[in-house]
C-alpha cells in the first residue's frame, strides 16, 4: 500500500496532453480529462501494465454522486469520507468541496493516483491518494464511504458489497452513485434521487443516474438469519 502516486512523468504527460475541462453538469468542478487529442495510446505503449484509463473520463455514477453530495452538503460536511475507486477524484474533491473534514481517495490504479493528485491541486483541495485495493481488508478510520460507478463488474461488485457491509458493522455509511449498470446490488439499496447525467460512451446525450444509500441486508435487520 501507498499513499502517493509519485509518477511525475505520468502528471506530465496528463498535464500536456488531457485538457483542463469543465465537467458537465458540476460546474465547481474542473479536471483533466482526455480528448480526441491526448493519445492515451502513446502511455499504453511504453507501459504493459497501463490498464483501461477510467481515471481520464467522467462516468455517470461519479456525476450524479458528486452532484448529490455538492447539493446535500449536510450528508459529508466535517466527516471522513472514502471516495473508493476515485478514478479522477470527481466524487472526493465534490466531497471536500462540500466540507468533508478528510477525504481518502483510494483507487488500485497508479495512474488514477497520477490523475486524482492533479485534479485535486487544480480545485484547491486536499484529497488523501491511496493507492490500494481496500475492498480486501477492513474500512479504514472514515464516517462515510461514497462509492460512483463501481457495479460494471461482477467480480469488483460483491467486493465492494462485502467491503461496505463490513463498513456498516463497524458503523459507516454509505452513499452510491450509479447509472444503473450490470452488477448494481439493487437489493441493498434506498434511492435517493435521480440526476440527469452525460455518462461516458454515451453519444447522443443525457441519460440517467441514481443516488442511493447502501442498507443492511434484511436478515442483518431482523437480527439474523431465518430459522429452517
Ligand atoms: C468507472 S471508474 C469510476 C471512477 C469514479 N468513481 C467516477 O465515478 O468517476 C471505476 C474506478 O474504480 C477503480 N477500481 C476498480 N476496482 C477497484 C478496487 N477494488 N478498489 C479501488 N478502486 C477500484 C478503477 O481503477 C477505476 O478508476
């Protein structure tokens, strides 16, 4: 595990090549993202490792929980907050922004930690990059976990449900942000509200996404499992 990136040639390389841009629908927001022009190709290239660049895109999840959180400042204001698989930072600057009193940023891609620690400098917050896969372990020392697109694969999903479940055992909340893709644990959660969003790969504009609170499993309301 480690707390930086430290990939200067990587920032350089973001900072030449993936314009500063408005995000569409968080106006408080700026960032770095790729262009038809940034030739994310020529990264690829020289580095076997580089893997799919979620971390140069706005995604329909991040958008709508960063919206939700700018707009409902009263759900992160003075907690320690996690934006887990922050991608480019959009939902944890939203949360510091909005007044979280720390935000952990964590993704397992080192160009993300690249990208986030940019972006964060850019809109004059503090974010803390962790580079780690935290859905292993326990929660770390946070209030609340703010997950944007994460269920776009099976496998990620019931890792990071059993992470959030182990969060609500030891008392953190959670909030989602997700354009109700494949692996959305549907079951486990209270919508919130609806936001209109332009999700990446989608071309011909604005489609949907939904905020929820992640809830207990029911046998974990009722105290425990159902008799045979
Ligand atoms: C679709 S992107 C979403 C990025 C950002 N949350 C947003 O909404 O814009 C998914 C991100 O999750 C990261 N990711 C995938 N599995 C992860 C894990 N187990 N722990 C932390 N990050 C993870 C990926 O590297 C990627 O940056």
């Amino acid at each position: 595990m480690t707390t930086r990136a430290a990939r200067p040639d990587v920032q350089a390389f973001i900072r030449a090549n993936l314009p500063v841009s408005a995000v569409p629908s968080i106006p408080e927001v700026r960032l770095h993202l790729a262009g038809p022009r940034s030739g994310l190709r020529r990264l690829a290239e020289r580095d076997d490792d580089f893997g799919a660049p979620y971390w140069a895109h706005c995604w329909g999840g991040g958008l709508a929980l960063a919206r939700h959180v700018l707009d409902h400042p009263d759900c992160v204001a003075g907690r320690r907050v996690l934006d887990l698989g922050a991608g480019a930072g959009l939902v944890g600057i939203a949360a510091a922004k909005a007044g979280a009193a720390k935000v952990i940023a964590a993704d397992v891609d080192p160009y993300a930690l690249a990208a986030l620690e940019l972006n964060a400098a850019l809109n004059g917050v503090a974010l803390t990059p962790l580079l780690d896969d935290l859905t292993r372990g326990p929660p770390p020392a946070v209030d609340l976990v703010l997950v944007g697109d994460l269920f776009y694969d099976r496998d990620v999903a019931e890792r990071v449900v059993a992470f959030l479940d182990r969060g609500l055992a030891a008392g953190v909340e959670a909030l989602i942000g997700d354009p109700w893709r494949a692996y959305l644990p549907t079951a486990r959660l209270r919508a919130l509200a609806d936001y209109s969003i332009r999700d990446f790969g989608e071309a011909d504009g604005a489609t949907s996404a939904t905020v929820f609170a992640f809830e207990p499993a029911p046998a974990a309301v009722m105290g425990g499992p159902s008799p045979p």
